[in-house]
C-alpha cells in the first residue's frame, strides 16, 4: 500500500486562511501532512467512515493501491465533482475494495475506466466540496468487498511514522510499501498487511 499524501522535497505549499485561522506549516516538520484515527468520529448526525489527512493545498495525492478508477459509483462518475466531495476519486482494487479520494484541489488527474498503478499521482491537497471553510486535507475511506466500511488508519500508520509521505523532488514514490489483501475468513472478510 501507498500513502496517499506525498511531499516532494522542496516543495512549497500554499498558505490559506479557514475559519479565521491561517493553515500554515508546524515550524518542525515544515509541511509534514498530520494524521490521526478520525474514523467513526461524530459529523453531525453521521460517522465519519474514513479518515482525513491534514496537509498544504497543492500537495500531491497518489493511489494507495493499483486498480481501475470506476466507471460510476452509484449515479456519479467515478472520477468528478460532488457538492459533499468536491474533486474526488473512487478506484477499485484487484480484490474489489474500493478507495475514495476527495477535496481535491481541481478536476482529477485520471479519468473513469482509467487503470492506475499504486503510487500514481491522482491529483493535489485541497478543500472542495463541503470542506471550504476546513484547512486543506484529504478524506481518504476504503469500503471492503462486501461493503464493509474499513478504518484506513492502521494500514495508513505504519508507513507515515517511517515517512513515506516524503519522495525526493518530483520522481516517483519512495518509503516502504505494503500490500493490502483481502483474505476470507469464516464469510467475513479480513484486512492483512505484507511487507514487500
């Protein structure tokens, strides 16, 4: 698996204001995306079924998985714009987990039917959709085969604290990975993780 958020070295975000506060970079870290376990977190009248990955508007997102951007996900296109979502992705994974990206900064980068490779950028850090008035992040969920809803934190963990949010200027993925696979155990489906 890939963490989704990356920062190029060098990079230089976007400094923006939400709420009457500026979202600017930690004075240690500089622009090092903040994470936390969001998933179930009270919205209101909802739970929050993913997690949401603080970092500067522009950064850039990249496929957790390789797999194909759907074709639609219920009457949307799989790829595109939604008034909750804003710019947003759903890709399909080989074992038929899906993962959606959303608040892009701008239309995505990949289009529905495309196939993607684990690791390819799929657009940038933004605040679309109902996260206007929020700092820049993205909202990262995973839903299982079955359609179970799967908390993205501990699979996303491992590889932020060994700082595969870093990649050396604007090559291609660096850190460790992991592969997500999905095993079946008594019908119920079972996230395992394997470290290539």
């Amino acid at each position: 698996m890939h963490f989704p958020v990356q920062v190029p070295t060098g990079f230089r975000g976007s400094r923006v204001s939400a709420k009457g506060k500026l979202c600017l970079p930690e004075p240690e870290t500089g622009w090092r995306p903040r994470i936390w376990d969001s998933f179930l977190a009270p919205r209101g009248q909802y739970k929050h079924h993913a997690i949401d990955i603080v970092a500067a508007e522009g950064t850039q997102v990249r496929s957790t998985v390789a797999g194909r951007v759907l074709d639609y996900w219920q009457t949307r296109p799989g790829a595109g714009w939604s008034e909750k979502g804003g710019w947003y992705v759903w890709i399909q994974d080989a074992e038929g987990g899906l993962h959606y990206y959303a608040h892009l900064l701008r239309k995505p980068l990949v289009r529905p039917g495309q196939r993607v490779s684990e690791g390819q950028l799929i657009g940038y850090v933004g605040r679309t959709g109902n996260a206007t008035t929020t700092c820049p992040h993205l909202h990262y969920a995973i839903t299982s085969p079955r359609g179970s809803k799967v908390n993205p934190y501990p699979l996303l963990e491992p590889l932020y604290n060994e700082g595969a949010w870093k990649i050396a200027g604007t090559a291609g993925p660096g850190g460790s990975a992991l592969i997500l696979v999905l095993a079946a155990a008594a019908g119920i489906g079972a996230w395992l993780i394997y470290r290539r």
